[in-house]
C-alpha cells in the first residue's frame, strides 16, 4: 500500500498531485468535492500528458471541473468523465484508495 498524505491536507475544492510511485511512469492525484475524495491517475486520455501546467493546478478557475493544460479538455471531478475536449466520453483512470488512520492509502502499484 503507498500512503498519499492525510485526507485533512486537501481542502473542499482543492487538488493535490503526488510523484510516480517508483517502478511507475505516472503520478497520480486527489481532488475533493462535496465532501468527497477522488483519486485518479495523471494523465489525460487524450495523448496521456499529465493534467497540470503547474503542481497541484488540475481544477478550473471556479473549481468546477478539472483541466487538461495541454488541449483544454474539461472532466467532471466526480466520475473524470470528459465533458469538453478531444476526448469527450473518455475518462481519466480512477483510483481505488481508502482512507485508513486519516491518510489517503492506495495500492502500491496505482499509476504503472
């Protein structure tokens, strides 16, 4: 199991990108919304380029949606559907995690 950070570090509306656990090619980040947290892989399934232009920026201005730096694809952060963009109907890889003691836990290999 990879430990991410404690849940309380990501704040309703916010994102948090983590590094490429080792042996992984992609690193992998968690967002809140409505109380809830959703973890998914980082890369859009347009080109597979990781979402941020800068750490921890996935969200639209307004948090609404998550962004894609590269072409602008917008994706719900509830499910990572593509509502906008070359990718529309595709979703970005979710993450299976739980919150174990207060931290955010997925499995070691999430991300390869």
């Amino acid at each position: 199991m990879r430990v991410l950070c404690r849940a309380e570090e990501i704040g309703e509306g916010e994102a948090r990108g983590f590094p490429a656990a080792p042996g992984s090619f992609t690193g992998l980040f968690a967002v809140r919304r409505n109380g809830a947290l959703h973890v998914y892989v980082n890369a859009c399934p347009h080109v597979g380029l990781p979402l941020e232009p800068l750490p921890h920026r996935f969200l639209d201005a307004k948090k609404q949606v998550i962004i894609c730096s590269a072409h602008g694809a917008r994706f719900r952060i509830e499910d990572g559907v593509c509502i906008t963009g070359p990718c529309v109907g595709e979703a970005l890889e979710a993450v299976p995690h739980e919150i174990n003691d207060g931290q955010i836990v997925v499995a070691a290999e999430a991300g390869v």
